[in-house]
C-alpha cells in the first residue's frame, strides 16, 4: 500500500496546476524513490517529467509499485478543498481502485477526508536519453514567463538562439516583429536573480510558443528556470523543487 | 517553412 504525507499540500497544488492543461489523464506512479510521473500532450509535441522525491515527504511508505490512474481535472477539484498550509496524507490499497487523500490543518481541529475514483491508463513511458546539451541557461522564472507572453503575443513560433553574445528570443508575426536577448549576468547575492549561461557550441532552435507559455504555469514551484538546448532536438525546462522537480521537454520546429 | 515534430520522432518507448 501507498501512505504519503506532505507538510504542505500546496506542493502538490502546485505541481497540478503546472500540468493540468497539458496532460489531462496520467498515471502516478509510485515506488520507494517517491512519486513520479511522465506524460505526452495529446499531440505529443511535449512531454512532462514529474518526480516528488521520498526525501520531500514527511512520511513515505510504498511497499510495491503502483499506478495511480489520475484526471488532474478532478484531482484538482478534490485540492481545492485544501488549504496550501495543511498537512496532506495519500493512501491507495496495492490495487486501488480510489486514492484517498486527507487533510489537516496546521491547528489540528480539521479532518478532511476526500476520495477521488482512479482509472486504468495505459500509458507507455519513452525512454529519455541523457543529453549534453550544447547550451544551457538559468534564469528567474518569472522573467522568461515574461518574455514568452509577450512575444506570444506576437506570433505563433519563437526563436532562440544561443551564442556567446548571450541568448536571443525573437518572433516576427503580421503586426511587426520582436525580440529579446538576455546576456550572463550572475547575481552574487541573490543567485535567484541572476542570469547564466552555458554555451558548449552555438544552438539555433525553433518553438512553439503556445507550449512555451504553458509550461510557464510551473513558475510557482521555483524562483528560477533551467532551459538545455541543442541543435535538432527537444528543448528542456526544468523547475527545480526542494526535492524533486518537473520538467518539460518540447520538439523543435525544423525546417522540411 | 518549419515542419513542428513530434517528442516521439526523438525518444523511443522504454
């Protein structure tokens, strides 16, 4: 059986909403190295890689593995129901045909008890390749939420080019074009705050922004973002948490 | 023109 209790049930809260509109059904799957999950979009342009660490719960105990068949509609229907602050307990039999999941407050005066159904979902895991990538960059969160809104705006495709100048988003669409360029600027005190690249070799890539803009929901679980490009293949963003992280993967724009 | 490719053309099922 599952039994695993967060301090805070806003982590999951978070990890949910960061997803919900890319994936609509998944399986959770659940082992002694915590509670993971990897899904495509339905036009499997992208792919999200979710792990919740055993470290980053209060209480941890799965004895075999288990999928938990899940709807992040109504599981975030069932979450609204907690409080970001209150304590969190999941638990599903070995083949569950529910989770349960409860919550307390940090009073200790308020039981919440919720069900929620679970499906059978077959769902087939793609094997990621460990990846040099030939320029990786980490940036504020909220500053690349920013600059994919804004060139959305513009048009349907962004392109991000990573020299040693630093690295360059640009968009051209009917009503004009845009772009900006970040150059590396760490910050010593506040390394949140910084920008820093690492370029391997020159990356040119394009994307589309209506994924970029998406996967900016996750902004809520870090301060800062990690991009890894290359030429010719999926692009990743990863939200790192205190222990564990989501990461996003989406396939290129590449000319015929 | 760009062609958008798919995640799988890049990872293969496990």
């Amino acid at each position: 059986m599952l039994e695993a209790r967060l301090e805070q049930s806003s982590v999951l809260k978070k990890v949910v909403d960061a997803i919900k509109d890319l994936v609509q059904d998944c399986n959770f799957d659940c082992n002694d190295s915590g509670i993971q999950l990897q899904a495509m979009d339905n036009s499997h342009v992208a792919l999200v890689a979710m792990h919740l660490k055993t470290e980053g719960f209060a209480l941890y105990r799965c004895d075999r593995n288990i999928a938990l068949g899940i709807n992040l509609v109504s599981l975030q229907k069932v979450l609204r129901a907690a409080q970001n602050e209150d304590v969190m307990t999941l638990k599903a039999e070995d083949s569950p045909d529910a989770l349960s999941l409860v919550f307390e407050n940090s009073e200790n005066d308020r039981i919440s008890e919720y069900d929620l159904k679970l499906m059978d979902i077959d769902q087939e895991h793609l094997g990621i390749p460990e990846t040099e990538y030939g320029a990786t960059v980490k940036m504020p969160s909220a500053e690349f939420q920013r600059i994919c809104r804004d060139l959305s705006l513009l048009s349907e495709s962004v392109a991000i080019e990573a020299t040693k100048e630093g690295i360059k988003f640009s968009c051209t669409g009917d009503i004009g074009k845009g772009a900006v360029t970040l150059r590396q600027n760490p910050n010593v005190e506040k390394p949140e705050l910084g920008t820093t690249i690492e370029l391997q070799e020159p990356v040119a890539l394009t994307f589309s922004l209506k994924y970029l803009v998406n996967f900016c929901k996750a902004s809520g679980l870090s301060n800062t973002v990690t991009i890894s490009l290359s030429n010719e293949v999926p692009l990743l963003i990863e939200y790192e948490m205190e222990h564990g992280y989501v990461r996003f993967y989406l396939a290129p724009k590449i000319g015929d | 023109p760009t062609k958008q490719r798919t995640i799988s053309s890049f990872f293969a099922p496990k």
